[in-house]
C-alpha cells in the first residue's frame, strides 16, 4: 500500500487526469448503458421453458406478454341476449386489428358465456399480443381503445385494462430515476458530512463517488456486450456505489487529519493514512467484492449477471479511494479542510457521557436495545412480499374504471392474469374442463394451434384472483398439479414470480408432466 500511494503522489496530475477523463466517459455513456440492460427475470425450471415455447409456437402470450383487456358495456336500456354480446363481439374484432399478428379470445371466439356478465350487457376480450408488442414495447392499448370507440355504437362505453395498462397508469409509469435517487441521497449525505468534518472537505467524498459511479456503469456496459445483465444492477450501483465510495473516503480522510493534527507534514499524513485505513478499505472492499461474486454460484441466469456487475461497484470505489483520494489529498487536501469550525483534540463529551451512561447500567441498555430490536423484526412477520394488487394501481385512471366496470358486474380481477397450459391438440379440451371445475379458477377455454403450433393446443386459464394474492397463489398451486400427458406454464402473465405470495414457476411447475 505504501508502494503504491508513494507511484500516485509522484504522479499526482497523471492519476488525476485518468480518473477525470473515465468518469467523464463514464457520464457520457450511462444513458446507453442502462438502456443495454436486460428485463428479463428468467428462473430455471419447466414454467419458463413452457412459457418459451409457447411464444415460439403461438407468437402470442407468455409472462413477458400480458395481455390487453378490452371491456364493452351495452348503453342503458340495451335489452340483453345473445345480440347484444355478438355486438361486443364485433367491437373487440376491430380493436385486436390494430396489433397485427394478436390472438383475440372473447365470448364469440370461445364460446364461453363468462365473458360477458349481466345478460350481455358487459363484455370483455384478453388481445395476447405477439413478441416485442408487450411489456418492453409501446403500449398499444391507445389505438386499440381508439379503434374499440370508433367501432361501438351510440351510448356504449368501451374500456381498455390490462397489468401493462395499470402499471403505465401508475405515477405516469415513471418511478423516480435513478439519477435523482442518487443526487438526493447525495444531498442527505453531505449534511452528514458537512456536520462531522465541519469544513469543506466534505465535500472529497462525494468527489469520490462522482468518480466511482459512472467508471462503474462504463465497465458494466462493456459486460452488456457479453452477457445479460438485469436493470436492477443501475440501483445497486448508484446507491450502494455511493454509500461505498463515502464509508471509504471516510476513513481516510479521518485517519488523514488524525495524522496532520499529530505533526507529520501533508505527504507524510497521507501515507501514514494510507499505510493504515487504505489497507483496511482493500480489505473492506475485497471481502465486498467476494460476497456479490457468490451469486454467480447461483443457477439463476439473471442473479448471476447481477452478481458479475455488482462486482465492479466495491472494486472500482477501492481504486478511486486508493488513488485518486490520496492524490487530492496530498495537493488540495489542506485547502479544502477549512474553515474547521470544530476542533476536537478530546473526544466528544456528549459521547462520552453517553458510553459512561451505558456502563452503568449495562442491564438496562441491553434491555432496550433489544426491545427496540424487537420492535423493528416483528413486522417481518406479517410481511407479504409479492405484486402489487390491481386496486393499489393507476388509481383514478381510465384502465382502473374500466377493470372496475368488470368487477362491479361480477367478473373477478384475476382475469387479467391468465395461468398457461401447454398440452397436445387432442387434450386441451379436456384440460379446459378440467381446470374449469378447481376451486378458484374462474373459466378456461382452449386454443387449438394451427400447424406452425406443432400439434399442441393451450388452454388459458382465468383465475377469480390475482396471483399476488394468497388466494390466487393457491390457485396457481391448484393448476400446478399434476395434468396428464401436459405441462403447465403457472407463472401468471406479466409476471416474473420469484416471491413467496406468488410461488415460483420452478416450483409449480415441478409437479407437472412433460408433453
């Protein structure tokens, strides 16, 4: 560690200049990195292998697919029949037109009466959209809607819903980004700093997260050129990269000042703090490193991208802190460490009464701080991870209404996540009814493939509520059994599910048969 902070202090400029010129390639390219990163959230097992063929054989559907659900609802005083539903029928036609290549299932095309509620008067379709019109791609449910309106006659009201629909809907399907979590976090962190060091050099820290960030995206771009790597990775890296790159400086600088007030001169401070709290930050960041490399050991193909980026973040914050650090130090470091507004030569009295207080009464403070402990793990008890319901999405929205004109009517909620079947064109009537008659489910119908489907049919399932749900999670597990001589894909569409509220298509699917 000497060795080295002694090549950086001699070449200060050089060291500077590097890391100024990276971190500027690193900020030009941050948007086309993390536009490179993959959506996709692929777990071993038979669900997503049946999912995949059914996108390969059908060209519509699959997780990756929801589908867009069309609602009609007859003008008041519209006598109901069968007329009525044939005219929702037609409606749902010339909205699934506009997406070329889309599979329409409605009441005319099944044949199943529970696609319309209340004598016809209400009606809804499932539009499975071919690959690359889902999730990832432009929502197309405006121009449906807009072909849904055109077509229906005076007084009806039309309804375009679907998971894509709601989560579009929700905060104008923008989270906050990922720049603006880590400028805010930087903002918090600074008032931290400013009152620890009370003095500009505060400010080195975030300097050193400046640097490590965007050298971190530029090197997991290059690792998009290679391998998958999931869009999750761009938090991991500003957030954890920032916390990093500031508990590193941190310890530096500390030890850097630590030296200074104890008489060394300024290059002496900073290899002496180098020598001590450099070496820790190696060990810190390498022991760091080693854990995220671990999940690569996992058999999960978007775990182990992660891991392989994630890698980068501790080791890139120890090259910053290693040498760029020191090489700020040893020229503006005193500079900036002003105007020390507070001198400490003798520890902190508040602190120092408070650590007396805790040794006199070594009971109590155990005590409590278990309590308080305790306090914080009990919630984790009734936590329930999984999707977010239906109701919690685009409140107030246009595809809110119209998911709610259906459920006022009757039909459920779990309809907007259907649970796949693969099985082969002779069975998949069979398996319809078979699954019409489990607990929960709320209809199926069968879709028999043409010749480029192979020989298989599909039947669709629509269950009375969502996966997310405990309910829905048991009727998943319910579909998941055992179907002779087919397999079932029970990750509901538009879902990933890897949590437990919603059990994971390896699991489920691991009961069932292979075609």
């Amino acid at each position: 560690m000497i060795r080295l902070t002694g090549v950086v202090l001699r070449h200060k400029l050089v060291v500077v200049l590097a890391w100024l010129a990276i971190a500027a390639a690193g900020f030009a390219t941050v948007g086309t990195a993390t536009s490179a990163l993959s959506a996709s959230f692929s777990i071993p097992g038979q669900a997503f292998q049946t999912d995949a063929a059914i996108q390969r054989l059908y060209r519509t559907g699959g997780f990756q697919n929801p589908p867009v659900v069309l609602t009609a609802t007859a003008a008041q005083g519209t006598a109901a029949g069968p007329g009525t539903a044939a005219e929702a029928g037609r409606l749902f036609v010339a909205a699934a037109r506009v997406v070329p290549g889309s599979r329409l299932a409605d009441q005319a095309t099944t044949g199943d009466a529970r696609f319309s509620a209340d004598g016809g008067t209400v009606s809804f379709a499932l539009v499975f959209l071919p690959p690359g019109q889902g999730s990832s791609a432009p929502d197309p449910s405006g121009p449906m809607g807009r072909a849904l309106a055109a077509a229906a006659p005076a007084g009806w009201r039309t309804g375009v819903t679907g998971l894509t629909q709601l989560e579009a809907g929700t905060s104008g399907g923008q989270g906050t980004s990922t720049l603006t979590e880590t400028l805010l976090g930087a903002a918090g962190a600074l008032l931290v700093l400013a009152f620890v060091f009370a003095s500009f050099i505060a400010v080195l820290p975030l300097l050193m997260a400046a640097a490590a960030i965007p050298a971190t995206f530029l090197l997991v771009y290059a690792l998009t050129q290679v391998t998958p790597v999931n869009f999750i990775v761009q938090y991991l890296i500003a957030l954890i990269g920032l916390g990093v790159a500031i508990d590193y400086s941190l310890l530096i600088v500390t030890r850097w000042r630590e030296n200074r007030a104890g008489g060394l001169d300024n290059e002496a401070a900073v290899l002496a703090a180098m020598a001590s709290a450099g070496r820790a930050v190696v060990f810190s960041g390498t022991t760091v490193a080693i854990s995220l490399l671990a999940l690569t050991a996992l058999p999960v193909a978007f775990l182990r991208g992660m891991g392989l980026a994630a890698l980068f973040i501790p080791l890139v914050t120890v090259a910053v802190a290693t040498t760029l650090l020191p090489a700020l130090l040893a020229t503006v470091g005193p500079a900036v460490d002003r105007p020390r507004l507070r001198r400490e030569v003798h520890a902190s009295r508040l602190w120092t009464g408070w650590a007396r207080l805790v040794l006199r009464h070594r009971a109590a403070a155990l005590a409590t701080g278990v309590l308080v402990v305790t306090a914080l793990v009990i919630p984790m008890f009734s936590l329930r991870l999984g999707e977010p319901a239906s109701t919690s999405l685009a409140q107030g929205s246009p595809a809110q209404a119209a998911l709610t004109r259906l459920v006022g009517s009757g039909i459920p909620r779990g309809i907007i996540s259907p649970i796949d079947v693969l099985t082969t064109v002779g069975r998949v009537g069979g398996v319809a009814a078979q699954a019409r008659r489990i607990p929960g489910v709320y209809t199926a119908f069968a879709t028999a493939g043409g010749a480029a489907a192979a020989g298989t049919g599909l039947a669709e399932i629509l269950p009375d509520a969502e996966p997310g749900t405990p309910a829905g999670a048991a009727t998943v597990t319910a579909v998941s059994m055992p179907w002779p001589a087919s397999r079932a894909s029970s990750a509901p569409a538009g879902r990933a599910p890897a949590t437990p509220s919603s059990p994971a298509p390896s699991t489920a699917a691991s009961r069932s048969c292979s075609a």
